[in-house]
C-alpha cells in the first residue's frame, strides 16, 4: 500500500466520494461538489502543506485507488494537524484505513516534524473509531451534539497521538 499525491485521473473517484451523502455527516460537507470544482481543486493543489493549509493523499494498493487520506487545520506554530480518510466502500473492512493511518502518521510524525495529528469521530461511527484506537489514538475530550443525522444529533470524540 502506499500513500501517493492527487492525479487528474483521480477525478472519478473523487466525485463519486466527495458527492457520498452517507459520509456527509462525519466530513463536514453539507452539498455536492461538481467535477468541474473538483478539477479546479486537483490542478490548484500545490501538495505542499505549508502553502495549502491541508494535503489530501490517495490511497493506493496493488494498482487500485482504495481513498483518500487527509491532513487539515495544518498549524505549523503548534506542529499539529487534523487528520481523515475515507474509504471507498468496496475497499473496507480490509485493512487499508488502519495501515494508511500509519503511513500518513510515519510521514507526518517523521518528515513533517508534527508533534500531534488528532481526529474527530462520531461515537456512532465504530469501525473508523476501531480503526484509530488500534492506531494508538487516544480519546482526550468529547463534543456534545457535534454531528447531525437523520436521526437527530450525535457527540463526537476528539481522538489524539503525539509523536512517540
């Protein structure tokens, strides 16, 4: 497996996964995203952190693009990050989120310098939360009512690793 930079071939993929209602709610986004915004991302993209505030990587594994991987609310001062992934559902349960986990963590911990990468998880969301706990996250606070669904409000939990 392996972490690897956006490619304007990646934009099939990523329209289908950015336009995933079913993931809305753990992400943020609160719309559909066109190809034409997602092109205009891709080709923008400089890949550098420092520039960018963020960096999205693809998920690779034996030639198939299996997500993404995300590092946001970049804070160069504090060497902190946020980190998420997505999964493409044909992909999961497999074991791709945990091991892209430790690659954007040996990056982010190794060349980066970061002194910590955090994730905000919904509490009804149990395998990306099973997937951070194996990783050596720890659960440090809890957000009261922070995602909404269908089914009314859920608390998230802010999950941690400082650099070893």
């Amino acid at each position: 497996m392996q972490l690897r930079a956006l490619e304007i071939e990646d934009l099939p993929y990523l329209y289908q996964w950015e336009n995933d209602a079913a993931a809305w709610g753990d992400s943020g986004t609160h719309n559909p995203l066109s190809q034409k915004i997602l092109r205009e991302y891709i080709e923008n993209a400089t890949g550098d952190i420092f520039a960018d505030g963020q960096l999205r990587l693809i998920i690779e594994h034996e030639g198939q693009t299996a997500g993404a991987m995300d590092l946001f609310d970049f804070d160069p001062l504090s060497r902190k990050a946020a980190i998420g992934m997505y999964i493409a559902p044909e992909c999961r349960g497999k074991g791709f989120g945990q091991e892209a986990v430790r690659l954007l963590e040996k990056y982010a911990f190794d060349f980066l310098h970061l002194h910590q990468l955090y994730a905000i998880i919904a509490v009804d969301n149990a395998p990306c939360r099973h997937i951070y706990i194996s990783a050596g996250y720890n659960p440090s606070a809890t957000l009261k009512d922070w995602v909404i669904r269908k089914e009314g409000y859920q608390d998230a939990i802010v999950y941690q690793k400082m650099r070893g």
